[in-house]
C-alpha cells in the first residue's frame, strides 16, 4: 500500500481537491504544484513517524516540513509548498472535513530578496548582433566593420560597407533597437571602449569569425541546432519575400546587384 492511502492526504480527498482547484480555474501547472505539495509533506510525515491522521497533524508537524525544504532547496521552493499545503487545509475546513486548520496563523517562509540578474557585456553584444543580422540580412564581414559613427540610434539605421566598397543605409527595428541601445550602455563601461568598432569583447574590436562564433554559440545554447550567419541572412529575405517586400528594396538591403541571388536563396530548406 502506497504511502498516501495511508497518509494524511488519501486518494479520495486528493481527487475532490484537485477538482476544487480546477474549478477555480488554476492552471494546471498550479495545480500539479500544489498536489505535490501534499505527496511531499506525506512522505515526509511518513519518514519521520510522524502521525498520518488528519485530526492528529498539527503545526509543529508542518514546520518541521517547512524547515527541512528549507534545508534542501531555494526559499522560493518550500514557500511553494507552504502555498500548496496551505491551500489545502484550507480547504479541508471549507468542507468540513477538519475544524481547524494546523496552518492557521502560521507564516510562509521568507524569501530574501535578490538583485535580478544582469546581462553582461558580451551577452548583451550577442543579443544585440543576432537581432540586427535578423532584421538586416547584413554579413558577417559586414557587422564586424561597423563602426560607432555608423551608428544612428535615433533614426535606427546603420551605415554599411559592402562588396566593392559600396555604402549602403540599413534599418533595423524596435527591438534590435533596444538590444544595441542596452549593449551599448554596458560598452561605455569597457576597457575596449575607446575602440572605433561598434562589436567589441574581452579581448577588444569582434571579428568577422567572432560574429559567426557568436551566432553558432548561443544557437547551441538555445538548443536550436547548427545556425550560422548567412542562415540568417536568408532567413531577412525569405521574411522580407514572405511580408511582400518588393525584390528591389531588397536587393537594396543586402548588397545585390544582380537578380541572381534572389534564385539561389533556399528557401524550401529553412524549416527552424
């Protein structure tokens, strides 16, 4: 016989519970949360000798649980499962099933406040580079030679050197805004600052072959599979093609002077 037929939470008061919870229109991952809650606290009754029989579960039994969570995992854990048990004798008293709570005024444990976490330099730089290559199409060797003055954060564009030395402006929208405005903060703070290059690192200005490491590194990451810049390059047109952007304005885009690119691009095989 399993633990909890013979615990303070059998079979048949877990089902009713879990059904006053759905009817309350908790998610399911709420209601998973506080369901194992109670087989925790079960077992742990069970463990320590501790009585198994609701009218003999008092507070002190519910601390000690409390207090050996606390031992084991993050704060933010055992006051998910204060949460869950709570809910629980709170609604055993609801319907009757005890007169008071072994809860009643106690207090969940304290979570101590932590500063958030706080993306560093090449992090941010990372984010900042995949969004604008997505947004522009533009290549590697082409996000490497950007330079600060290239830079205008409030028009949103980038001015880029091409094949042959060809300028061309790009834009780049709202959020790849955001993630270069924010790269560019932490920048300032940097040994490399005084670098002429808009991508730098630890060891100073990016290269073109860190900007392909950059993308195929949090690609595996993100467990998204092998990615690499020119991927993402055909991934702006194909977007671009998709949105019925005109093939002019895109061969504008990306640096083309001949129609011939736009066959080559493939399409079909950008399943990610």
């Amino acid at each position: 016989m399993s633990t909890f037929t013979i615990a303070v939470h059998a079979e048949f008061l877990l089902s009713s519970f879990t059904r006053s919870l759905r009817a309350r229109n908790l998610s399911e991952r709420t209601v998973d949360t506080y369901t194992e809650s109670l087989r925790q606290f079960a077992d742990f009754l069970v463990r320590q000798g501790m009585p198994t029989q609701l009218d003999n579960v008092s507070r002190e039994h519910v601390e000690s649980f409390i207090e050996d969570l606390l031992g084991k995992w993050k704060p933010a854990t055992a006051n998910n499962r204060y949460r869950g048990l709570q809910t629980y004798f709170g609604w055993l008293v609801e319907e009757g099933e005890i007169k008071v709570s072994p809860m009643a005024r106690m207090k969940p444990p304290r979570i101590p406040e932590s500063p958030p976490d706080i993306l560093d330099l090449d992090e941010r730089r990372d984010m900042a580079i995949i969004r604008i290559l997505l947004d522009t199409g533009l290549r590697r060797s082409e996000m490497a030679a950007i330079t600060m003055s290239d830079v205008d954060l409030d028009q949103q564009t980038l001015r880029v050197i091409g094949k042959g030395g060809r300028v061309r402006g790009v834009p780049y929208g709202r959020k790849a805004a955001r993630d270069l405005d924010r790269y560019l903060r932490v920048r300032k703070q940097k040994p490399h600052a005084a670098s002429p290059k808009l991508w730098i690192g630890k060891s100073g200005p990016t290269t073109p072959s860190g900007i392909y490491q950059v993308v195929r590194d949090r690609a595996i990451q993100a467990g998204v599979g092998h990615v690499y810049t020119h991927l993402l390059r055909h991934t702006f047109a194909h977007m671009w093609l998709s949105s019925e952007g005109a093939e002019g304005d895109l061969m504008r885009l990306a640096g083309w002077r001949s129609r011939t690119m736009l066959q080559r691009l493939p399409f079909g095989s950008m399943t990610w």
